[in-house]
C-alpha cells in the first residue's frame, strides 16, 4: 500500500514539473518541490508568469529594432547617394568664371575676358564661358542685361557656341534674352515670321487631316486649334472649316471628314466639329 501511494505521489509530481518547464522554469526543481507538496507546487506552478512568452517576446521586438535600424541606415545611405548623384550631376560653378563676372562688373574687361580664355582652355563646351565672352564683347557686366542691350546678338559667335553647348532649359533663357535684345522692328519682324510658319504647318495639317478623314484626327485638329487662343487666325480657319447648313437639302456632308447626317444637327457625330448656321435659306 506505501509502495503504490509512492508511485501515484511520484508520477503526480510529474504535473507541476511539466506545467513549470513549460513556462522557462526547472522541471527537475518543480518536480521535487511537487514529489513533497503536491498541492501548492501545482498552485505555484500554475500561477507563475511564462517565461518563455516574455522572452519571445523580447526576441521579436529586438528584432523589430534591428529592422528599423537598418531601415534608417538604408534611408541615410540612399540620401547620402542622391546627393552625392545631385552633386556630380551639377556640379558647382567654376571659380574662374565667377572671378570672370566679378571682374565684368568692376569694368575690367581685359581681366574678364583672360578668366574666361582659361576656363574654355579647360572646357571647351562651357557655355557659360561663352555668355560671358559675349557680355565682354557688348560691355555688359552680367548675362541678365543682355536683354535689354538693344544690340543683335543672334549673330555673335559666342551666342552661337554658348546655345550650341547650352542644355534645354539653358537654350530656352538665351533664346529669350536674343528676342527681348531685339529692336522693335526687328521683334516685329520675327513674331511675323513665325505665325506666318505657324500658319503653314496649320493649314498643312488641315489639308492632311481633310484628306485622310480619320475621325480620331479630326477631332485633335479641332481641339488643339481651340486652344490656340494666342493665335488670332485660328478661329477665322476653324470657322472656315465649318460646314455651312443649307435647310433647302434633308442631308449635309461635313467639310472635314466627310460624313453624311441630318440637317438638323448642330454638329458632326463623327468629328465633332459645330456646323455653321450661315447658309439658312428656304
């Protein structure tokens, strides 16, 4: 009988040394305390924190750090190589044509031009090295004044080199201080000259569009001439393109792209241009 009441005491020590082994802590301690005082090791066993979730949960939130760690050195490496990149894309100016435009602005041409001779030894390409020749040429201390030099500069060989090495937006600047440097004729002059080119790849257009008839066509004629509000010939042609409507005929065939409707509609189904009402008779 003492030998089974032993038996049954030992394999239930089993229980508080398994619950507390679960939870971090020593089965072989947990079982002793359980093989002499059953009751309150299973207690105590049952009511002690687990261990184990506390230190999963450690493991996952140092490992949450770490990630964020390197997260903020990957972001800072990745600034650190953009502005790297920003930097060797634009690089600073060179000093010597700064000394250039100093020297400009203090009159002393001779000094300007020699700065300038030495960065183009270097650069042969720098625009900004011929700009500067340019305002020497004219006597002008600094590149914004050539707009209002009054002076020709589209002939000057440097202007010429300084828009040929000149980036897009560059380009763009020179090509307006040119027109702003023109005389008043001469500005008029131009603008003619180039409504006048506006005017024949306008109507090239038209002719191309009228004689394809593609309804996709038609329609971005119509919609880009409506937008060409800077222009003053652009309503007079896209009236002219409007197919009058003659109430004597039950159908009307649109000038542009060649459909056949009712008269009693406003505008092309296909090309959506608005037919004029100039032509009401009968």
């Amino acid at each position: 009988m003492v030998l089974f009441y032993f038996i049954v005491v030992c394999l239930l020590a089993f229980i508080p040394a398994s619950i507390a082994g679960k939870k971090g802590y020593s089965s072989v301690g947990y079982y002793f305390f359980g093989l002499f005082l059953f009751l309150p090791a299973l207690i105590v066993a049952c009511c002690i924190s687990d261990k184990t979730y506390v230190s999963e949960r450690e493991i996952m939130l140092d490992r949450e750090l770490r990630n964020i760690r390197n997260d903020i050195a990957h972001t800072r490496n990745g600034a650190n190589a953009q502005l790297a990149q920003s930097a060797q894309q634009k690089p600073a100016e060179n000093p010597l044509i700064h000394r250039a435009y100093l020297s400009m602005e203090d009159g002393d041409w001779e000094a300007a031009d020699g700065f300038l001779e030495r960065v183009l030894d270097v650069e042969p390409e720098n625009s900004r090295a011929y700009v500067g020749k340019l305002c020497v040429d004219l006597r002008i201390t600094n590149e914004q004044a050539l707009s209002n030099c009054g002076a020709p500069i589209g002939e000057n060989k440097h202007y010429k080199r300084a828009l040929q090495f000149a980036d897009a937006s560059y380009r763009r600047t020179l090509e307006s201080y040119e027109m702003s440097a023109l005389m008043p004729e001469e500005r008029k002059k131009r603008e003619f000259e180039q409504k006048e080119l506006t005017y024949l790849s306008v109507m090239k257009r038209i002719n191309d569009v009228k004689q394809r008839k593609v309804a996709n066509e038609c329609r971005e004629l119509i919609s880009d001439l409506e937008t060409l509000g800077d222009y003053k010939d652009a309503a007079i042609i896209l009236n002219e393109l409007r197919t009058p409507i003659n109430y004597n005929n039950q159908m009307i065939k649109c000038s542009l792209c060649g459909t056949v409707q009712g008269v009693s509609r406003s505008f092309c189904a296909r090309c959506q241009i608005t037919f004029t009402k100039g032509s009401m008779t009968g």
